[in-house]
C-alpha cells in the first residue's frame, strides 16, 4: 500500500522541478517529504470503536498527508470509510491534487469520499469563528504542512482571527488554530510547524488559544535541517506535534528527535507535561533527551523569577546608527563609558580596549543610566559557539570617575526594580546562575534563536534572593569566574 504515498511524493518532486522555488516560497510553500508524511500519519491514533473517519487537509498541496493518513487508516482494518476534504486554493496545485487523490480512491481498499474546496481556507471559517458558533463543520482528524508566509496585520485574515493576531502575524499559527476549531472534542491534530511559537511574549494570544482548547501529546524535534521539505532545506527551525482536543492534560508528553526527515536513529523519551509546557506562560519547552527533561523538571520546581526577586533584565539603550554624531573613541569633555558585547571577557567587563566608539557624548539623558551595579549578559552569540548566556560583572565601584554610563543595543543588563544598586554578591549570585551549564542549557531548550531575549530571561525561574546572594558570597571568596566554578556552586544549593 505505501506505494501509493511513494506515487504522490514521486509527482509532487515532478511539480517542484517544474515550479521555481521562487514562486513557492512567495506563497509560503514547502512540500513534506514522504518519510515525514508516512511519520506524521503514524503519529495518529486510530480509535478502535470507529469505522468512520472525518479528515481535514486545511493545506493540502499536492495531497502527501492526506495519501499517508489515508493508508495508515486503511492498514487499521476497523476503518471502512473515510471523508476526506482538502483545501487549496493555488489553482495550479488542484488538477495534481485531485489526480493523486483519485490514485488513492482507486487503490485502497476503505471507502474514501474527497472534496477539494479552492476556497481561502481561514477566511471560509470567518462567520464560524468570530462569532464562536457551535454546529460548524468538525473533523476527527486534521493533518496539516500549513503555509509559512507573514501577512499584514490589517489583512482579512488577520481581522477573521483577532483574538491572537497581532503585528505582523504569519498564516502557520493561524491555520493551528483553526485547525483546532475544527477539531472534534477528542480528536487529534497533527501539524508540521516551525518551533518558534513556542516561546517569546508575541505568540503568547496563539499559546493560551490553542492550550485552551487542547493539550500537546506528542512533540519531535529534528537536529538538522535536511530532508524534511521536498527539494527545500530551510533555515527555519521546525517541529512536528500532536495535540487532542481535551481538556484532560496528560501525565507525559511523548518526545522523540531524529537528525533529519529520514528519521534514521530516532530517539523517544517521555518527559512529564508540567516541564514541557509551563503553566505559567503556557512556553512549551524542547527538550531533546532525558538529561534535558530532568533540567526542566528542577526549574519548574522553582517559583521565583527575577522579576518577583525585585529585579529585571532589561535592553542596552544606545543604538549606534541612530546617534552616530554622539560616538567618541576617546574619553574627554561630557562622555561616559558605552560598553558593548566586546567588552564582557571572562566574566569581567574591560575596558577601554582602545577599539572606536567606546565613549559617548552625554547630552541625551535617554541614552544614559546610573553607574551602579549590574550583570551585562551578550545579547546576540552565534550558532557555532557554545554557550547562549555570556556575562559578565559590572561594578560601578571600578569607574569612580562616572555618575552615568551607557549600555549597547546589543547587550542586556540586569538591573534593581528599585532604583537601588544591586549587592556586589547579588550580582555575583546572578552571575553564578548565568555563567552556569544547567542555565545555560536551559535557556537554549526555551529558545532556539540566538538571541538572548530579555522578556524570556525575566521569566525564568530563579531561586530566592536569599540562596542567590548565598553563592555570590561564594563566588567572590572562590574568585574562580568559570563555569566549572558556577556549576560547583550551583550544584551545592539546587539539590
């Protein structure tokens, strides 16, 4: 029977060749291979007191999902007869489609009734959605490779689905979330998305829609980005879930991880549903083994963030391009030390490096802070180095000279709510957090991007002020700024 799925994946390679990449990316288009349909179709469960199925194919393309799920479902043997409805509306894709899903019709052996509909698939649900009526159309199953295209934010679109749009919002997390409309009470939901909703304040609307409605079973994370999309290896990190329309939260969540869309060497694990999704902003966490659950697992034990211990990390204040008239490379009448990224070594803050721009002009009070106490943390690292979270100590005691400094765009500082200097050993406890291993793995479950987010950081479980200015103590007696040394530390208070 695969060879029907084989035959799908075979012709829709033909129309890729056919079809400038160009183009498909315009629209948002990457093909699933077979290997990730055939996976994705596996993840399903096939109720055994059903021998009818409804499907939902809400961006079909060439028809592989709905091909693979079709397969799976006839290889069950309880299912006899399946209704299929795929949308899509790229009218160069239907003819192709409706092929491929009669070769299906025609070779197995359930009852399988499709109905393509060319309509938009988001703005056909407008009425039903807005106005939350029961009675609209609802699918046991919903499969879906959604469009990954940003749209504006006043597009019709956008105003069907108000509710979590907002910005510049992208066409793949409103199809999740239609999706799941459509969904029966008990039915699962399988979606190849990219992983960066699942952290960051602006999918926070989407996270508390979709977790309001339906709770995440299973979760697979790919290390590499080849072989998932025919012919496409993108730079978007991406994840497949399966999510059930209840409101029954399971104890474990399912993770399994392969290196790429051949899903050779794949790995499973379960790891419980409190540390994958957090129920404080509903971030859902990518744990990719055992050792990584277990960090999870120790941070949600913690109920304490910067933010309730009267601190906060906030964003360098001078951006270069837009004051570049007030930038000196030496000191010298109304400057202050601006300190960058390059300045944070070892764990210490040196300067001046003799490099340009290290100096600027105080004239404008925005630009500027009080010279007091702070951990400077990188804001931006790149792919290839090992560590997310770089910081360093910043004491205003070692430049007397200065009643304000200013801080580069691209770097974070925390700082005191107050307004009041942070402790020399709370800084030094907040750096022993920070330069430890366990936060730094952390922060890079959380997320993916390089970038250190600081409304993410604010957000992080931290132990109380306490056990924080406890280390600090330790670390200042130690003077071992390492992360060997902070991990020590660390590891004699969280137990």
């Amino acid at each position: 029977m695969a060879g029907i799925t084989r035959a799908v994946s075979e012709a829709t390679a033909e129309y890729a060749a056919a079809n400038r990449k160009h183009g498909r990316k315009t629209r948002g288009q990457f093909f699933t291979g077979r290997k990730t349909a055939e996976f994705m179709a596996g993840l399903f469960t096939i109720p055994a007191d059903k021998d009818s199925i409804s499907v939902l194919d809400p961006g079909a393309g060439t028809g592989i999902l709905s091909s693979a799920l079709a397969e799976r479902l006839d290889a069950a043997g309880n299912i006899k007869n399946v209704k299929l409805v795929c949308y899509e509306n790229d009218e160069s894709m239907t003819e192709l489609l409706m092929a491929n899903l009669e070769l299906l019709k025609r070779n197995l052996t359930l009852r399988l009734d499709y109905e393509i509909r060319t309509d938009d698939y988001i703005l056909s649900q407008g009425y039903e959605y807005g106005f939350g009526r029961t009675g609209h159309e609802e699918f046991d199953m919903v499969v879906g490779n959604p469009p990954y295209r940003k749209i504006s934010g006043s597009s019709p679109e956008a105003k069907v689905m108000p509710d979590i749009c907002g910005g510049t919002p992208n066409l793949y997390f409103m199809f999740a979330a239609m999706s799941m409309f459509n969904l029966k009470q008990g039915g699962e939901l399988v979606y190849i998305i990219p992983r960066s909703w699942t952290s960051g304040a602006y999918f926070g609307k989407f996270r508390e829609k979709l977790f309001s409605e339906g709770v995440l079973k299973h979760i697979h994370l790919f290390r590499a980005r080849r072989n998932i999309f025919d012919g496409d290896d993108i730079l978007q990190e991406t994840v497949i879930i399966r999510l059930a329309k209840t409101h029954e939260k399971p104890r474990k969540v399912t993770v399994t991880t392969s290196l790429d869309g051949s899903f050779a060497g794949m790995t499973s694990f379960q790891a419980s549903y409190s540390s994958v999704v957090s129920g404080r902003d509903n971030y859902v966490f990518l744990a990719a083994d055992e050792n990584e659950a277990d960090i999870l697992e120790r941070f949600a034990a913690m109920n304490r963030t910067l933010v309730t211990e009267g601190m906060r990390m906030r964003t360098g204040l001078t951006v270069d391009f837009r004051c570049s008239e007030l930038l000196r490379d030496e000191a010298g009448k109304n400057t202050v030390p601006l300190f960058r990224s390059c300045h944070i070594r070892g764990g210490d803050i040196v300067f001046p490096l003799g490099k340009e721009n290290e100096y600027i002009i105080s004239t404008r009070r925005g630009l500027l802070q009080e010279n007091r106490n702070y951990l400077f943390v990188k804001r931006f690292t790149s792919k290839e180095e090992s560590r997310r979270l770089q910081c360093g100590v910043y004491l205003a005691g070692r430049f007397p000279d200065y009643l304000s400094i200013s801080t580069d765009n691209k770097i974070n500082f925390i700082d005191s709510e107050s307004g009041v200097s942070l402790t020399e050993k709370t800084v030094y406890g907040l750096f022993v957090l920070f330069n430890s291993s366990m936060y730094d793995r952390y922060y890079r479950i959380l997320d993916g991007s390089t970038q250190v987010n600081s409304m993410e950081i604010n957000s992080v479980p931290v132990p109380g002020m306490d056990i924080i200015d406890a280390m600090g103590e330790r670390l200042m007696i130690s003077g071992k700024m390492t992360v060997e040394a902070c991990d020590g530390i660390l590891g004699g208070f969280l137990r």
